[in-house]
C-alpha cells in the first residue's frame, strides 16, 4: 500500500480570528527594557525608540499640559536651566510667556538675583524693561559695534548710558544710515528729547499702544515726573506679543519664575529676598542633592515659607530620591553627568545614564505625587518626547536654548561667519570662578576641578521663534505614539501600551541624516 503524502503548504498561516493582543505587542514594555534585564545596563535616549500606535486625533488636538512641580503646571513642559549661559530675566521672560518656566542663574550676587526676579514679576508685555542705553559721547563706529552684537537697531540715550537715568534721546537705524563718519557722536545724531513722544510711568500697555498709533512713532519711551527712563515700548515688539495665551501665571495675573540657590548657610538669606519679591519655586542646585546640607535646605524652606515650592537635586537613584522626598521636596531634578558640557562621569566616575534614570527615579517618585525634571541630556525635539515618554513631567534644557536671542551674552562670528554665543558648563573653571562651585562641594577647596567645559553655540533666533518649533516638534512624536495628552502617555507607559525597541548603533546611524554628500539643516520656517 502506497504511503499517503501530507502536504504542507508554504504559504503562512491564514488568521482565523484567533490573533491575540500579545501577537500584536512588537517591542517591549518599559518594565521589560529597564527592569527585567537586572538593572545591567544602563540606556540613554539615543539607545531607546518608541514604537508607533494608533493615531485617532490631530496633531493640534494633543495637549502638553506637564508638572513643574506639585503646585505649578505647565501648559508648555520645557523649563530654561539655572545657568549663567541660559537664564537671567529676559529668558525667563519668553519661557514664560510661551507656557514654559525659566530658573535664573544663582552666579550672582543676592540683589541681583532678586532684580532679576522683580523684572519677572513685574514683567507686561510689551514693555521692555532692560533696553540697552547708550551715552550721548559714544562714536558712531561703537554703537555700530553694539548694533551687530546685540541685534538691535534703536537705542535710548541716556545721561550715564544705564535705565535709570534722565533720558536726553533716542538714536534709531534712520538716524545714522547716511552717516560714513564713525568718529561721529551719538549727541549729533540722536532725535533730542525735545522731538520725542514718551509716556508717563505707570501707563497701561492699552493706552501706551494707542500712543504709538497715534503718532506713528517705532519707540515709545516711558519716563518719571523727572525724565528718568523707566522702560521702552516698541511697535514691532507690540505686533509680535500681543497674545500669549499660553503663559504661565500665577493668581495674581504675573508671569511664574523660578530661582536657583545653594545650600550656604548664606543662601538661607537669599531664599529670604527672593521670597520676598515673589518667585514661585526654589531650585536647590546641586549636581549631587543626596547630601545633608541639600536635607537641611528642603527642610528649612519647607517649614519657614511652606507654600513655595521647592525643586530638589539633581539625583538618579530611587534611594536618592526617597531621601529628598521625606525631607519635603515638590519636584526632583533627574540627571548627572549627562549635559553636553559637563564632565562629570568623565572625571568623577558617577553618575548614570539618563533614560534609565529618569524612569526609575520617576516611577517611584509618582507614588508620592512628585513630578521630575529630566535636566541634561536634550539635544532635539525627539529627546523630550522620549523624557515625557520615560514618565518626566517637563525636560530642563540648556545647550537646546543656548544661541538664543535672550539668553544671556552678546553674539560673535566665527571665522565661517556663523553667529555664536558663549555656553558654558556650570562646573566648568569659568563658572566656578563666579561662584558656582558651591554645586560640586567645593567653595573651600584650594584646587578646583573642572566638571565642565566652556564652549560656543549657534545663534538660534528668538525663543518666540525657536520654542514653537520645539513644540510642534513634541505634538508630532507624542501623535506618532497614539498618546493625545502626556497623562495619556504616563497611562500608557505604566500600563505596557506604550512600547520600546533598544537600537543598534547601526539603527541609530539610520535614525539620523545618512547617505548624502552635504546637507543643509533647517530647523523650522
């Protein structure tokens, strides 16, 4: 009898309606990736992706709305770093103005940090509260000089060339166009008080831009009983501020602000004015926060000022975080050694890779209804996708708005003829020099060593250009993923829908510009 022939068929196996929601799960989970490989190796962004899911909405309607902190919310979850590169008044300004918040700097001395701070608060927009003024004896070839540098075309002259001070007039492009002379006197060139409009101090931005209507003028100087230069109005600036419904405000109606101390028995004094005039939050700045002078600081702000809230840090570890938790803090600030110009792991040998620790130290931290910052480590839109994504309530960046019109500095060229700006580490010598070496323990030691560098970055334009391009940037990817909101990604993240792939160095090769002879990057239009 002749054997029976069982053919098997090459075709795959039809799905007979049996196909179920583990066939479906490509990649793997959050706890797969960071927890059931015991803890081996630790991941940055770049060895991360997310996995696409379902898109069912658009990409206007995804809502970015994060935690700062306990108490503040973002509706922009971006936050300036408190470095003396990135944030003074005029950056924490623009953050807040666009839904973020800024941490001014704490490399300055108590009074002007807390300046800094009232020009926050007391901050309409539309008014400028810190133009550049000039003295009337400054020759044509320096305000040119100061023109290229700092971008702007009109200037106040003032008696001593500070805000402040009687104003005598004002000097615009129009006046010094025809002019070759460069030995020529500002005094000779400048429209006198005399033929100016201004408007008293204390005049609404209603009333002041119905001035500036009305005599058809670019400026809008605003001046004392006694002439004395107060702030300055511009059209332009007007047009393009006019709405800001974004903003980060506190029940007063006045922009939110953060502000940066140490753990010196001195800083307990600059908490003191700084609370005074009304900042919001208090960052604590340490690149390592599980210390007991960092327990001292949360606990005495805590128990003396108890509404505002305090940001403690940096940390990465649970058992970090657990500790600055009891003591009191509303936030934690999550990276070390991770930002592109800190050396920190390179010389100290500690720290940890950042996705790995933003997701730990977070998962136990919303146990208690902390939010973290991922700080360090953001170089593209795509990074802070993957922050929210890792369980972060809004990503501190630095060297990603460094270059930008309102940070701190004045523009140079380089010998290509790109427009840089300074940037700079906080441990480096340069910033340690100023005072911030209290961040790394070292105000008493007679050697410091650097846990930074200092270098340059590329003029981005301004922020009012640059964080709209960002966040567009974070609705796209957070569409990509399916999650409409970042409590819909959190829900997904620990619910295993929202799902990773590890990336070989060769796909992270692929993820980026490959394969052309040159290429030109432009970031948004």
């Amino acid at each position: 009898m002749a054997a029976v022939r069982n053919e098997r068929s090459r075709s795959p196996r039809k799905d007979n309606g049996t196909t179920t929601h583990d066939d479906l799960a490509d990649g793997h989970s959050a706890v797969d990736l960071f927890e059931n490989n015991k803890g081996l190796t630790g991941y940055t962004y770049d060895d991360v992706i997310c996995l696409p899911g379902h898109i069912a909405f658009g990409v206007a309607d995804v809502e970015l709305h994060g935690n700062f902190t306990r108490n503040i919310r973002l509706k922009t979850p971006i936050v300036s770093t408190p470095m003396d590169t990135v944030t003074e008044a005029r950056m924490a300004i623009a953050m807040a103005l666009e839904g973020g918040i800024g941490v001014i700097h704490t490399n300055l001395t108590i009074a002007d940090q807390v300046k800094e701070v009232q020009k926050v608060k007391k901050f309409e927009s539309g008014f400028i509260l810190d133009p550049i003024c000039i003295t009337p004896s400054m020759t044509l070839a320096q305000l040119e000089e100061i023109r290229r540098k700092s971008g702007w075309k009109g200037f106040p002259v003032t008696e001593d060339g500070k805000m402040g001070s009687k104003l005598l007039g004002l000097v615009t492009k129009r006046d010094t166009d025809w002019i070759a002379e460069g030995s020529t006197l500002v005094s000779q060139l400048m429209t006198p008080l005399k033929d100016l409009t201004v408007a008293p101090e204390g005049i609404n931005l209603t009333d002041a831009n119905q001035i500036l209507k009305d005599c058809k003028k670019g400026k809008l100087p605003v001046v004392t009983a006694n002439g004395q230069l107060v702030a300055l109005m511009s059209r332009a600036d007007l047009q393009k501020n006019a709405d800001f419904p974004l903003a980060t405000k506190d029940s007063k109606k006045q922009l939110m602000v953060a502000a940066a101390v140490g753990t010196r028995p001195a800083d307990k004094d600059r908490v003191r004015q700084l609370v005074e005039v009304g900042v919001d939050a208090i960052i604590i700045d340490s690149s390592q926060g599980d210390s007991v002078f960092q327990h001292d600081m949360v606990r005495w702000i805590k128990s003396n000022f108890p509404a505002v809230q305090v940001v403690a840090g940096n940390v990465v570890t649970k058992r970090q975080a657990k500790n600055l938790i009891d003591c009191g803090a509303d936030a934690l600030r999550v990276g070390m050694g991770i930002g592109s110009i800190c050396t920190t792991q390179e010389v100290c040998a500690c720290g940890r890779a950042q996705a790995s620790a933003v997701y730990h130290v977070a998962k136990f931290a919303r146990q208690f209804g902390v939010p973290v910052l991922a700080d360090g480590g953001i170089g593209s839109p795509g990074h802070i996708v993957k922050a929210l994504s890792l369980g972060a309530g809004a990503a501190m960046c630095g060297s990603l708005l460094a270059g930008t019109e309102e940070t701190p500095g004045e523009y140079f060229y380089a010998d290509s003829g790109v427009r840089l700006k300074r940037y700079r580490g906080m441990g480096s010598i340069d910033a340690m020099k100023k005072g911030s070496d209290d961040r790394y323990f070292g105000t008493a030691a007679t050697i410091k060593v650097a846990q930074g560098v200092s270098g340059a970055v590329q003029d981005k334009g301004s922020i009012h250009r640059y964080l709209p391009y960002l966040v567009q940037g974070l609705r796209h990817g957070m569409q990509d993923i399916g999650a409409s909101s970042i409590e819909d990604l959190r829900n997904k993240l620990y619910s295993g829908q929202l799902r990773f792939e590890l990336r070989s160095p060769a796909a992270q090769r692929e993820g980026g510009v490959h394969g052309l002879h040159s290429f030109e990057r432009k970031l948004y239009a």
